[in-house]
C-alpha cells in the first residue's frame, strides 16, 4: 500500500508521425539517455490525423514530458498547442511540444537552429553574410532553411520549386531577400551562390534523381543536402568534385534533436561522431 506521497516519474517522450518506423530518432535519443544515466524512454508512436488532438491530451496524463512531431502532422499541432513561439509560427510547422507542469502544450520548432547549427559545426568557415543562398525546394523542410537563413544575415536567398506557386509564397512572407526563380532556371541560380541546399527528396534513395545542372556552381560555395539516405547524395559527390565544401544531411537532424532532449531531460546533448554512428548504424 502507498500512503499517497509524490513519486517521482519517469519521463517519456516520443515521435508522432505516420508512418513512424523509419525514424532515427527512437536510436538517438535512446543513445544520449543511456549517456548521460537518465531513467528515461523516447518512443515511436504511429498516429492518424484523426487521433491526434485526442493522444496529444492524453499523452501528459501518461508521463510525457514531450514529443517531436514528423510528417504529416507538423503544421496541425500549431492549431493544437497552447503557446507557440515566434520561430514556430514563422514557419508555419513545429517538430518540437513540451508539455508543461501546469497542462499546457508548448510548440516549438527547431529544424532552422538544426541546419544552422550543423552548418556552423562541418563547415566552420562558413559565413552567412558574405554573398546569396540558393534553395532547392519550397516545402516545410525549405521554410525552416529560409527563415534560418533570413535570421543569420545571408544577403539574398534565391528558390526554386517544380511547383512556382509554393516558392512564390514563400516569398510573400519572407519579404524581399526573397529572390524566385522558375525551375527550368534552377541551375541559373546556384551563379554567385555561396550556400546551395537541397531540401526536396531528389536523390533520396528510393526517389528520383537530383538532376539540376550544377554547371554554375562556385568552389567558394557551401553545399549541403537535408537528404542523409545516402549520406553521400550526387549532389554533394558533384559538389565535391568541383571543390565545395559539402555538409550531409544527418548534422541537421542530430541538432535539432538536442534542444528538444535538453528541455525534456535537463542534459543539453552533444552532438558528436558517436552520436551519429549510432544513427547510421544498421
């Protein structure tokens, strides 16, 4: 029999998502708990669209301390939280909720700080400001790069979409440093470019080809790929064939990771070649 004191629980956090079993996160985040001795589990968990507002309230209930949020619920959660903050709403997405002691739900998104982060760390001689950024794709992954961008001082970010319209508005909201090229041009725009990336899933394995012609394409440049299977994408091997430095897409996801697991856990995660041996292992 207990006699009713406090206990302390174990936290839990999680990815909801749909499908979820192809994540890296379960493995990462198992990885830093067992690090740093926190009696703690981060969980994969399979949720419709239908189902969410109901798990989301009930989750807290259960221990959760929070949750990242993947495809494709990213945009429903921000109707769903109590507080979203600015980054969030800029965006349009959140990949981060904490929910808080007083029942809150707190939305957050931290892929922007992710890819600046991994930037900063694999290409240390990188500088925002020193000329454009060229940006292949206009989805959710794209929104987050070019508000990141925006924020760190990069000068002019040029898009460029199969479809002009999603680029078009992103424009709109991102005010001038906005610069949209059509797709058939997507090559004219890597000319100058300094930081190049790829956001769409072109060279994803499983999916088609990157074929931009990188003709253009300055040694000077930067060049990274949020695509990370395979790590090596035909746009970085390119890339490195004409003398860019080239950042894979796997930084980006170990680093938007870390912030979410400190305000869960309480430990600020490194983020370092053990960590990411842990994701690609088989």
């Amino acid at each position: 029999m207990t006699n009713g004191a406090p206990h302390p629980r174990i936290p839990l956090a999680g990815v909801i998502g749909s499908p979820i079993a192809h994540s890296r996160s379960p493995r990462l985040h198992a990885y830093w708990l067992k690090k740093y001795g926190i009696s703690g589990f981060y969980v994969p968990l399979d949720v419709t669209q239908a189902d969410l507002r109901q798990v989301l309230a009930a989750l807290p209930k259960a221990g959760f301390v929070g949750c990242n949020v993947t495809i494709p619920h990213k945009e429903a959660v921000l109707g769903l939280a109590d507080v979203v903050t600015d980054r969030a709403a800029l965006i349009g997405a959140a990949n981060t909720l904490i929910f808080r002691s007083d029942g809150r739900i707190h939305a957050d998104n931290t892929d922007g700080y992710g890819f600046i982060a991994s930037l900063r760390q694999n290409a240390p001689a990188w500088n925002a400001g020193a000329g454009p950024a060229a940006v292949l794709g206009a989805g959710g992954a794209a929104r987050a790069v070019v508000a990141s961008l925006i924020e760190v001082g990069v000068p002019e970010v040029r898009i460029s979409n199969r479809t002009r319209a999603r680029a078009d508005m992103l424009r709109s909201e991102f005010g001038a440093k906005v610069v949209v090229y059509d797709w058939v041009q997507a090559g004219n725009m890597l000319e100058d470019a300094l930081t190049v990336v790829n956001t769409t899933s072109l060279g994803m394995t499983g999916k088609p080809e990157f074929r931009v012609p990188l003709d253009a394409l300055s040694p000077s440049a930067v060049v990274t790929d949020l695509v990370y299977v395979p790590l090596k994408t035909r746009l970085l091997q390119e890339a490195e064939a004409v003398g860019c430095v080239t950042v894979d897409g796997l930084g980006m996801l170990l680093h938007q990771a870390a912030p979410a697991f400190e305000r869960w856990f309480g430990v600020r995660p490194e983020v370092d070649q053990a960590a990411r041996d842990v994701v690609l292992a088989p």
